[in-house]
C-alpha cells in the first residue's frame, strides 16, 4: 500500500497553484463517500513513486491527511500538454469493501490468424475497460483473446473472460476489437474468388466430360 502525505490549507488560485508547483508540491482535491471535498497538496516525487507501480494510474493510495489516513485511488490526472508535469490530482475516497468503477488497459493476446492470412488487420478500439471491482481485486490488466477474429466481424465486451469478482462496468455490446479489410485483404480475396470459381468450373467440365463418356457408352451399346 503507497502512503502519501497531504497537507490542508493551500491557496486557491492559478497563481498559487504555480508556487505551490515550484516547491514541488501538487494542487489536490480529495472527494467521495459522502464528505465534503478537501483541497490539499501532495508532494510531486511521493505522487511519481506511488504511481509508478504495475497497477499505474490504479494504485491504491492511503493519503496522510492531518494525521487521519483515508484509502484512496487517483480519480483524474492533469498534465502539462508539452512537458506533461503533473498539474493537479483529483483523489476518490473509497471503502475497501465497496466496489469502484475504475478503467482498467485492454491488452489483446492471441494471433488473428485468418485476418492475418487475409492480409487484414485487427484494429484495437478500445483501449481501457470500464470495471467494477473491491480495490482489492482491481486487475493491473485485463487480457482479451483475439485468436477467434476473422475479416469483417468484431469481438464485443460480453466476449472477455474478466477475472474472478471484476464485473464489467458499462456496455456488454461495445465493440472492442475488428477485423479490417485492406487492399492487400480485398486482393487476397479476390484471388480466393477467382481460385474458387476455377475450381468449379474445373468440377463441372470433369462432370460434362463424364456425362459424354456415358453417353457414348450407351450409344455403343
């Protein structure tokens, strides 16, 4: 468990929140489970390390506040859009025996061995699952197996085995993987028609040869 200490009492304001930044401290705000949002400051190298972990941005955080300690995770993250300093935490309070909704990477395993044969791709449009789960059973991960996929059809959230007490937590429907047509895939399957369609006519020029082979036979006779 990663405990971060936070002090009370900053200033309001862009202009304090720039000195509190310069001193290596993050403005903060803490919030939920029915008590009222305290704004605090955490220090920015504490913050780095309590998220540098396997679980990243879904760490679980005991904050330090004025000596009462609160089991927490990160809410939302804003970042500096050039140098992607940190510029202000949101922390949710949460009960370790209460499920919270948090988004959880999608990593793809497996290998979409028809849409590679069709020289197709599989486009990943869903990277982070939205979960439900006891902080304890939040996963670092959830994997989803594409080995099924073929060109043309999608794998939707119903189709990902979650981990035991991780329920998803928005639409079972959502599509999260596709199969894509290419231009390779489109000559791949042009060449498959063509091949398909000289192999019938080679059937039925073997069954029209048979059938004149017959017929002479009983001409014959």
């Amino acid at each position: 468990m990663n405990l971060v200490k936070a002090e009370v009492g900053r200033e309001h304001g862009t202009r304090p929140s720039r000195r509190l930044r310069r001193t290596g401290r993050v403005p903060a705000v803490v919030y939920g489970m029915g008590t009222e949002p305290v704004t605090v400051s955490v220090d920015q190298t504490d913050l780095r390390v309590a998220l540098s972990t396997e679980a990243g941005l879904n760490a679980l955080i005991t904050l330090d506040i004025d000596g009462g300690r609160q089991l927490s995770i990160v809410k939302d993250l804003q970042r500096h859009p050039v140098r992607r300093d940190v510029l202000h935490v949101d922390f949710l309070r949460i009960d370790p025996d209460r499920e919270v909704e948090v988004d959880i990477p999608l990593v793809l395993i497996g290998e979409a061995k028809k849409v590679t044969q069709a020289s197709g791709m599989v486009d990943q449009v869903m990277h982070y699952l939205p979960v439900l789960a006891k902080p304890s059973d939040i996963p670092a991960e959830v994997t989803a197996d594409v080995s099924d996929l073929e060109v043309g059809s999608s794998l939707r959230v119903s189709d990902i085995e979650l981990p035991s007490g991780v329920t998803a937590a928005g639409d079972s429907d959502a599509t999260f993987a596709v199969g894509l047509i290419t231009r390779s895939t489109k000559e791949y399957l042009r060449q498959q028609r063509a091949e398909e369609e000289e192999a019938e006519a080679l059937i039925v020029m073997g069954e029209a040869a048979d059938d004149e082979e017959a017929s002479a036979a009983a001409d014959e006779s």
